[in-house]
C-alpha cells in the first residue's frame, strides 16, 4: 500500500509502491531504480536500449527486488502513440501506477549559430513532448484513484540559461513550467508532483549529448565527471520524494548557488552565464 505519511521512513514509504522510470538504462534513471529497489518498491524499467534495461533489473534483484516486482518495458519516448498501450500493460502487470519518474531525456552542446533546427526538434520532441505524452497516460488513472504521484527530472538548466545549451535549457525550462502548472490542477485531487532540479550529476549524460549536426558530443565535460556521484544523487531525490516534495534540488558544485542566485539578482546570474565557454 502507498504510504502517505509524512514522517514514514523511506522504506516504509516506499514498500509495494509501483514505480515507472523513464530513461532506466543508464544514469539517474538507473541510480533511482536500484534505489527504490532496496526500499522493496515494485518497478517498471522504461528505455529504448531492452538490453541495458535487463542489465538494471539484474541490479535491482541484487538491491532486493523479487524477479517478479521488476517490469522492462522498452519504450521510445518519442512514440506519443504508443504510450496509452505501455501504461495499460503496466496496470495489467501490476493492477496500479503509484509513482511515474519522467526521466528520459537528451542534452546538447553546440552554439545556436552552428546548431540545425532538427537538434532542436529532437530536443524538444525528447525532452518535453514525450514526457508530457505519457503523463497524459498515466494521470487518468491517478485521478480515478485520487492519489499519485508525478515527479521528472527537470535541471538547474531548467532555470537557468547557459551557452552550448540553448536547446536543452529551453526543453529543461519548459519541463519546469508544465510540471509546476500540472501540479496547480492536480494537487487537490490528491496527486503530488515533483520537480528534480540536478545540477552536475557524475552519468554519461554529456558524451550522449547531441552536437550541432545531431550526432553524439562524445566527450566528457569535467563538470559532469567532476559532479555528484550518480548514487548519492538518487538517494537526496528517493528522500525528497518520500516527503512529498516539490522541488528536489540535487547536487553539489557551485552551480547549485545560481538557483537562488536568480531569483535575487537576475543581472548578476546573466554576467555570470555569459562568461562560461
């Protein structure tokens, strides 16, 4: 049964809950899988790569989840068509969805004069879209239930504009705006919404990136390889879905300081910003 205690532990919180990650095959996705594997939640591991989605269940036996609590379900998140039929399978399989993680998602890094307007198709459709599709799938039966709960994984791009990003803060921005304003509909009838905000998170996040012609970056930035560990990053934001939260921010470079930095001096965040290469 889903816990809805405020002060339950983790665990507890979590026990039996059917979650549904998005973009599980490597990364957060994978973090948060394993995570929520050792707080005995039931699980549905969504990706393109079935293959590496196998792998991750195989993790999350070993974190302590039964052979039969972990669903892979392949999934191309740019597929809008397909979603209404993934989350019936997963009803089917499991009877409930108490908990779906839109994690799926692409960065970029080119400039936007050398940057063809496919990326940003891509990015958009990724990112944003495809979220959205599947929330829309999901959130009638969370509705009927009267309880739910929506998280996705949004960044401090998200809030904040950076070069060689235009693409992917454009998508993060717009992941933060049709989450917050989702959550203005849906909160009094019983669903809680998230946000999680990372800043430089250790994942291959940057060598999966697209380039200004759309293929892969292929490079590691040293913020990323330098950022927080993948797993201690998913047991800040497993904490903060526990307690209901609404924003999770999670990370631990200077990066962090620009979320409030924003809010208090817009003109400083935007010098700053302007100086990065």
């Amino acid at each position: 049964m889903f816990s809805t205690r405020k002060n339950a532990s983790t665990a507890d919180h979590f026990r039996n809950t059917v979650a549904w990650i998005t973009g599980a095959s490597s990364g957060i996705g994978e973090a948060l899988a394993v995570g929520l594997a050792g707080s005995g939640a039931r699980l549905v591991l969504s990706a393109r790569r079935e293959s590496e989605l196998d792998r991750v269940a195989r993790r999350c036996h070993q974190a302590g989840s039964a052979e039969t609590d972990v669903m892979v379900l392949p999934l191309d998140i740019t597929d809008s068509d397909s979603m209404a039929g993934a989350s019936a399978k997963v009803l089917e399989r499991f009877g409930q969805i108490d908990l779906l993680i839109n994690n799926a998602g692409v960065s970029q890094r080119s400039r936007c004069a050398e940057t063809d307007l496919s990326v940003y198709r891509k990015l958009m459709d990724v990112d944003v879209i495809g979220q959205i599709a599947l929330t829309q799938a999901v959130l009638p039966h969370m509705l009927e239930r009267g309880a739910g709960h929506i998280a996705a994984t949004a960044s401090v791009a998200g809030k904040v504009g950076v070069p060689l990003r235009t693409g992917y803060c454009a998508a993060k921005h717009a992941v933060m705006g049709f989450f917050d304003a989702l959550r203005a509909e849906v909160e009094d009838s019983g669903i809680t919404v998230s946000t999680i905000v990372p800043g430089f998170i250790s994942t291959p996040i940057a060598r999966h990136a697209l380039a200004g012609d759309g293929q892969p970056f292929n490079k590691s930035d040293e913020e990323i390889s330098g950022g927080m560990n993948v797993d201690e990053c998913a047991r800040v934001v497993i904490a903060g879905l526990a307690r209901g939260q609404r924003e999770i921010p999670v990370g631990k470079g200077k990066e962090m300081h620009a979320l409030w930095l924003k809010r208090l001096s817009p003109e400083l965040i935007f010098n700053i910003t302007r100086r990065r290469k």
